[in-house]
C-alpha cells in the first residue's frame, strides 16, 4: 500500500469529532485500534511483528538476532487533541518506505525495522517517551509501573488489562544490542523548514526539557463568607507562578508552559483546597534550563509562603541536551541533497535512544509549524518528499 493509502487508513482512529484532534492514550481503545492497524498493515508487508517486552511494536524484516540492523518509526499516541502528524507521519512514512524497498526487489544486508513507540506524548501516565525509556533502562519497571492516570489507573494495571506483563517490563539489552542505526522521521514542529524553503531536514539537536509537577496547599472554604484576610487560597501562589514562568524564560532565553492543571474541589463558589499544576520548560542549554526552573520554583515558594499555602514540587521527568551523532547526520544531509541540518526543541525517542545507537532524525516541513493542535500540517508533496527521503536512507544504511 502506498503512503496515502496507510495514511487515510488510520487518520480516522482516535479523532474527536468536537475538536478536529486525537485523543490516542495508551492503552485505551484508540490506542489498540491504532496498534491493530499497525499490526496488520505492517503483517501485510511480510513483516513479521513483535512487541517487546515494554509493548513498544516491531515489525522486522529479516532475522533480528543478525543484529546491526536499521530500525525507524515513530509513536502513535498524542498528546490530548494533538495533531495528525506528530508521530503517525514516521510510522506511517516507515512502512511507506520499506514496501517501496520491498518492491524494488530490494536485498538488505542487515535487518530492518519499523517501530511503534509507546507512550511517547506521557500525555496520560505523565513521562515523555516512556517505551524508549524503559528500553534503554533509563527508568526503572518499578517506578512507571506505579505511574498513575487522572482516574488512578496504574501503568502496569493498564498494560496488563491491554494483555501486557508488566512483571517482563523494563531494559532490553538484548533488543537494544540488536540495533545498528536508529532513524526517526518526524514533522517539524515549528518553521524551520518553511524559512529554509526545504521540505525535508536532518536534525542536529534536541534542547533539554523536562516537567516539574507543583502542588499548592490550602484551605477550602465559602467564596462569599470568607474574609479575605483568612483566607489560604492556592489559586493566588499558582496564577503568580504561571506569570512567573513566563518572566523566567524570557531572562533565560528559554521557553516555559503551564498546559496543565488540576483544582481540587474546581467548585465556582468554593475557594480550592488545592491546586496541582505542571511545569514544562525547555532552553538552548542545561545551565539555562536550570536558571529557569530554579526560578520558576523559588517563585512559587514565595508566593505560595506569603499566602500561607503549602508548597510542594518534584521533577517527573527530564532529558539533558541531545546531540545527534554529527557523522550520521552530514551523511544523510549529503545523501539528501544538502538537507537543512537544525535543531529542535521538541522531544523524540530518537533523543533517548541516541545515547545506546546512532541516530539520526529527519523533519518533514509543516507549513505553521503549528504542532501539538489539530491545526498540524503537512502538505501532500512534502509528505511524499518525506516518503522519498526515508526510502533513500533505508536504502543506503540497510542495502549499501
Ligand atoms: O513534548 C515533546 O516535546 C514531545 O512532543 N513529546
Ligand atoms: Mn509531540
Ligand atoms: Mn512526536
């Protein structure tokens, strides 16, 4: 099947008719629609698909245990209302790409891989790029087994309900010791591309980010008997803080975003009990990454003690800045033509496998660099220009 074909296939699952976005979580029924369409298109190829031992999908062609092999893909979750793009594109470009090798009658000397990453987006357990984590081990089975949902559902209990064992999750040396090159095709989230007139790019870079969770804690009480001087209200500490990310970064030259909060009880006439918020920052390098977020949360202590509400935070997860491997990336830059080389301050799986296996990263034009809305785009011809790409750098690090 070609690429628009696969692509019309799964544009469908997952997609909130209110909103025009996907609500792909793991686990859910979306995600196992998409992991069953995943499974069976990629089964269709003559690929023979696995998960591994933390659900994270491959689907392989040739014998794994001849190791070196050229694995690429993407994730299918999203983030709540997320786009289209960010993350199917390289699924679906991957499996794209390696039919057309199929039917080029294409012999490669090593293995080849499309993988399906879980919970890259944490957009319901909390961490980013989880599967490629656990992998990796650079977390631990024990702690994402504990993480929770906004219904208190544990990772472990939702994989298991969705027929995994969590008690086999964590690292995979083995697997990971399998992989020769790692190369992830994403849309660009932002106009680097536009402004370079390119439709495809190499990555360089990844800025370090990470999320910080915040709890402010009051004392509920009547919105229209309780004077003002006794109350505790952690509405005030928060609003304060959001404002106070927003003056940080800008001194730092960072970028920093509260997208997420909870109002315990969240009644119009009470003053709240509690109010639980995250923290997403990111910058060019760690020491303004730190300076950022030291002064986000010194903030909130401030504001938080002049109120006298409790304050509380802890880091929920945090990836330091990624370089991709500068010989990798020139390679497929030349073999692309020159392709732009540029950095990005989006998150991938590519930046947590970069530390096992070469890896590389190619970007897709999106005409807004709008991402992470169902605004997200990628036009037609860029989409096949993507397609073209990958299938020529499979082509070279698999069959050369
Ligand atoms: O948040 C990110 O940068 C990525 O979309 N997970
Ligand atoms: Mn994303
Ligand atoms: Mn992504």
């Amino acid at each position: 099947m070609d690429f628009d074909a696969l692509w019309a296939e799964l544009a469908p699952i997952g997609r909130y008719a209110g909103t025009g976005g996907y609500r792909r979580f793991s686990w859910t029924v979306a995600d196992a629609e998409c992991r069953a369409w995943f499974t069976e298109r990629a089964t269709g190829l003559g690929l023979d698909v696995r998960a591994d031992r933390n659900g994270n999908l491959w689907a392989w062609w040739g014998d794994p245990a001849a190791g070196d092999a050229v694995a690429t893909g993407s994730h299918l979750d999203s983030v709540p209302d997320g786009g289209a793009f960010d993350g199917p594109l390289g699924v679906v470009t991957a499996l794209a790409a390696v039919g057309r090798l199929r039917e080029s009658g294409a012999r490669p000397r090593r293995p080849v891989a499309v993988v399906a990453f879980v919970e890259e987006e944490g957009a319901r357990f909390g961490v980013p790029c989880l599967g490629s984590r656990l992998l990796t081990g650079a977390i631990g089975p024990e702690w994402s087994g504990g993480l929770r949902d906004a219904d208190g559902v544990s990772w472990a209990e939702a994989y298991a309900a969705a027929g995994g064992e969590p008690e086999a999750m964590g690292a995979d040396p083995e697997l990971l010791g399998r992989l020769g090159t790692f190369v992830e095709l994403h849309v660009e989230q932002g106009r680097g591309l536009v402004e370079r007139g390119a439709a495809v790019g190499v990555a360089s870079s990844i800025w370090p980010h990470g999320r910080w969770r915040m709890d402010f804690s009051g004392a509920a009480d009547h919105a229209g008997t309780t004077r003002l001087a006794d109350r505790r209200d952690p509405m005030l500490p928060f609003a304060s803080t959001v404002l106070a990310a927003r003056e940080e970064a800008a001194i730092a030259g960072a970028v920093a975003t509260v997208g997420k909060v909870f109002v315990e009880p969240n009644g119009t006439n009470a003053i709240p009990s509690a109010v639980h918020a995250w923290l997403d920052a990111r910058a060019p390098d760690e020491a303004a990454l730190e300076a950022t977020v030291a002064g986000v949360l010194g903030a909130a202590r401030r504001y938080a003690a002049k109120e006298r509400v409790e304050f509380a935070e802890s880091r929920e997860s945090y990836t330091g800045e990624v370089e991709f491997e500068t010989g990798l990336r020139d390679r497929l830059s030349l073999l692309l033509g020159g392709a732009p080389i540029l950095g990005t301050g989006a998150g991938h799986d590519a930046g947590v496998l970069s530390a096992h296996v070469p890896t590389a990263m190619l970007f897709v034009r999106n005409p807004t660099g709008i991402s992470h809305s169902p605004a997200e785009h990628a036009e037609t011809a860029d989409r096949h220009a993507g397609v073209a790409a990958l299938t020529r750098v499979l082509e070279e690090l698999a069959c050369a």
